[in-house]
C-alpha cells in the first residue's frame, strides 16, 4: 500500500467511523457502468463540503486490488447491486490530491515533475520490472501490459491551480496538456475520475479534456444525488438527532438539482452535508459551510455589478430569482463577459442554485442569505444594508398591527433600493419582500401562493419553532386601494389556503399611490378555527 498508488481504505473508514455517515455507495454503481468503456472519463465539480473527497476515498477503498475490503462495503448499498463482486478490489489504483502537490511547489513545472516522481516511485517499488526509463506514461503503459489490469486514476481537487493560478494561462494551459497525454486514449485508463468546484477549462471552441463527461451544478446528469445529503437523507438524520426538519430546510435546503432519463425526471433538493452535520450534532442551527471560506470570497464577485448584477442580487436577496444564459462561462474565476459569466461561478462556488428548467438562479436557502448579507454590509450598498437592517422593526410593526409604521417603513425601503424599476405589482412585491428580510427568521415565506380562486401575493407561515408568531396574507395593489386588498383577499378566499394553519392570522393590504408617491396600508387579525 502506498500513498498515491493503492491507497488502501484508511480514509474511508475514518468517514464510516465518524457519528454521521450516510451511505453514498450508491455512486459506485454508476461509476461501475462506465469502467472500460467509451465514458470512462468523469468529472464532478461541486462547491467546497459536498462530500467530493469521500465519495473519491470510497472509490479508491472499492476498487484498490491490494486490499480486501468486502467487510467494509457488504454493508453498504452498493452490495446489493449485480456488478457489486465483479469490480471489487480488481484495480491498481492511483489517488491523487493536486492542492497537495500545488502547496508544496513554486510553479505548474515543479508540481507536475514532482507528482511524476512520486508516482513513479511507488510504481517501481510495486513493479520494478516494469520501470525502465523513467517515464510515468510508459511505465503504466508496460505495466498494464504484464498485469492485464487497468489504472483507476482519481484526482482530487483538479482545479486548484485554476484557482491559486488564476491569472497564469501559461501554467494552466501546461496542466491541462499534461492531463490530456496522460489520460486521452491510453489503453492503461480504466476510469479517469476528477473532482473539483470548477467545471472544465474552456479554451476557445474546445476543451484540452472534451473527452471527460461532467457533472456539474448547472448539468449533474445522473449523479446529482450522491454529491450532498437528499431530502430524505435529511429528515432521517432530524428525526435521529430530534431536530427540526422544518428548521433545518429553511436553514440548509435550496439546492435543486434535475436528473434527467428515459424514464423521466428526478428532482432532487440537495442540502450542504457540513452544513447539516455541523447543526445535528451541535444541536444547534447556524452558519457552518460559510465558515471554510470568508464572505470575501463572495464580495469580489458581486460587488463587479456588470450590467445589471447590482439589480439581480438585490431581487434575489429579496426571495426573487434572476434569467440566466450559463452557455458563456468560460469555467474560471477571472473571465467574465456578462453578469451570466459572474452568476454562474456564484453556482458552482455554491452560492446561488440553478433551475435547468426556468434557466434562472436563486440563492439556495437562510446559510447562505446570511454570506450575502455579511458580503454586503462592507460594501457600498449602504442602501440595502440599510433596508435589511431595518426589516426587524418593520416585521414589528406589522405583528402589532401599527399600519402607519408599515406603510412608512416600506416607502422608506422604497426610496432606499432605487435600483429596482418601480413600475407594477413585481417591483412592488420585491420591495416589500427585502423590507421584510427578518422575516425568514421565523417564516416560510411563499410568493403567489396557489388559492383556489387565485394566488395570494405573499405569505408567512410560521415555522413549528415559531408558532407563537401569527401567520400573514399580504396582497398587493399598485394604484389601487389597500382596503380593496384585504376584500379581496377575503373574497378570493386566500385564507383557505392556510386550512391546516391554526393560530392568529393577520391580512394585510398593501397599496402604491403613483399620485402620491406613498404606499398605504391596512391590517386586519382574524383566527383561525381549531378542528375538533
């Protein structure tokens, strides 16, 4: 057993013993399908704390000829599975991890001699027969000639020079290279598989790696459910730590990812698996996936405010989402054309979650609403800041039914985030949204809520912590009356829509004056009636 070539399980078995291990072995089944063939090449790029590692760990433990180890995984779902016997412990295995490589060089050449070197020692040591001259490719490619069993080559954190190298197009052009003439076409590859946060290099109208299949945040193809912990996956672990399940997908949720098939879609709602052990086992909801990088990260990108990126995060800050065309990203961190190209890294970095089917992006959920906000209050966006801030005292007034300091709270917030176009309902209904920000402390706030004789504009439901709070019905009126708001909400019978709420219920009508300049409001408290 060596470090790079057939590992061993060591790494796996360290994520087997910790308190929360949830089995993902399902991935090896998939990646069976694709040993020795035409798709032996795969890439999967997820933000950082997706569990890219260990799933990388567990495929060097499956695979690895040196080291039986069918106790470990005769446990594991992949048991079940039919190519289960037929690939275990049948590889040589070579598992590296570039950041290592990378921290301990000068440049792009020294890396690469070095990871050579290293590789071809254990090579030698493992096959010194097979050794000859010196040369990493011909060395494996004697090798697979005298063993008749193809490499398992797994590359960890590929894109780190991408991201240390950012401006150097020399070194990554000479990585790409080195990684094509490795892998491309050599008898000796039986599955090449790379993990990063980065999809592939562009480079012009092709890729130095097009023969490698990727499976990204923005297209995950079949693997969008073993990168991140399921819904189900999730509500397993709430009931097993008796934690809040309602609490936890307001905290950690929002990450929609689509699997697409002959035999249909498959949507999953994928949550930050660092995020969610961290709260299980602390008993405690916070912010922890944000706490492996600074919001710094996140200001360089948003603060560029190319054509329009400002207006786009203001309005997904405020619960709304933003168009997006992702075909343009170039898959790195300093090419940017369009406010697209910046939205897009924000999704790969895990910052905002793309819907395939509406081509847009949001931010996922309240961890991550948070980065934002920490993002902003040391930026120039005093004004946004500012109406954040002040989302506390509006929320106040709102449940004390003071309609005055709602109607003045909300033109403040008007006047303060100019930015937004003001000129209907949708404009309307973003402002009011960010002037309750606070809200998602203790709301599941759902926009157009389907009633059955319509939509209601915007609603609060208390979560199950919160259930001392009153729920809300907020319809909007854009030069109209906020009186003839609350009838029709009354009249459209949006109250329904919260049959299985009981508690205090407050509708609130909201209305824009274009004469005036000023919004009006006013609240009404009904309750709702508790079922025998």
């Amino acid at each position: 057993m060596g470090s790079y070539l057939n590992p061993g399980s060591v790494l796996f078995r360290g994520s087997l013993r910790s308190k929360i291990y949830v089995d993902k072995s399902g991935l090896i089944e998939k990646i069976n399908d694709l040993i020795c063939t035409e798709q032996k090449y795969v890439c999967v790029s997820r933000p950082r704390r997706f569990g890219k590692s260990m799933a990388a760990n567990m495929l060097a433990a499956y695979y690895d000829r040196e080291e039986n180890t069918q106790n470990l995984f005769d446990k594991l779902l992949i048991s079940q599975t039919e190519s289960y016997k037929e690939h275990l412990n049948q590889y040589d295995v070579i598992r590296i991890n570039m950041q290592q490589f990378l921290s301990i060089t000068n440049s792009t050449d020294e890396m690469l001699e070095l990871l050579q070197e290293r590789i071809l020692r254990e090579l030698e040591r493992k096959y010194p027969d097979c050794i000859k001259d010196g040369q990493l490719i011909l060395s494996m490619m004697d090798i697979f000639s005298f063993t008749g069993h193809p490499f398992v080559i797994l590359i960890d954190e590929w894109d780190c020079l991408f991201r240390e190298y950012q401006q150097n197009r020399d070194a990554q052009k000479k990585y790409l290279d080195f990684l094509r003439v490795w892998l491309k076409d050599q008898d000796y590859v039986g599955l090449a598989y790379m993990t990063g946060i980065l999809p592939i290099k562009k480079y012009g109208s092709h890729s130095a790696l097009n023969m490698f299949t990727e499976y990204s945040m923005t297209d995950p193809g079949d693997m969008a459910q073993y990168f991140g912990f399921t819904e189900e996956e999730v509500k397993t672990l709430c009931r097993e730590y008796d934690m809040s399940f309602e609490e936890t997908k307001a905290w950690y949720d929002g990450y929609g990812l689509c699997t697409h098939s002959r035999y249909g879609d498959q949507y999953y709602s994928m949550y930050s698996p660092k995020s969610v052990v961290e709260a299980m086992l602390r008993h405690k909801f916070g912010t922890y996936w944000n706490q492996t990088e600074t919001y710094e990260a996140l200001k360089v990108y948003i603060q560029m405010n190319m054509d329009g990126l400002k207006d786009s995060v203001v309005k997904m800050l405020a619960g709304s989402s933003a168009r997006i065309n992702t075909g343009t990203f170039s898959n790195d961190m300093t090419t940017f054309a369009t406010k697209d190209d910046v939205l897009t890294l924000l999704v790969h970095l895990g910052y905002l979650t793309y819907d395939s089917q509406k081509e847009s992006v949001s931010i996922p959920n309240k961890e991550v609403s948070k980065e934002y906000v920490n993002a902003i209050s040391t930026m120039d966006w005093k004004e946004v800041i500012t109406s954040i801030e002040a989302s506390r005292k509006l929320l106040e007034a709102l449940w004390t039914m003071d309609e005055k300091a709602v109607a003045e709270g909300i033109d403040k917030a008007h006047k303060e985030i100019s930015i937004l176009q003001y000129n209907d309902e949708n404009s309307l209904s973003c402002t009011i949204n960010l002037a309750f920000y606070f809200a998602r402390e203790y709301y599941t706030i759902i926009r157009e809520l389907p009633t059955g004789k319509g939509y209601a504009d915007i609603c609060f439901i208390p979560r199950t912590l919160h259930a001392d709070k009153p729920a809300a019905v907020i319809e909007l009126k854009w030069d109209k009356n906020a009186h003839g708001a609350i009838s029709q909400i009354k009249k459209k019978e949006y109250v329904d829509a919260l049959k299985d709420y009981h508690g205090d219920l407050l509708l609130a009508g909201i209305n824009y004056s274009k004469k005036t300049k000023k919004h009006s409001c006013v609240i009404e408290k009904m309750e709702m009636p508790i079922l025998a």
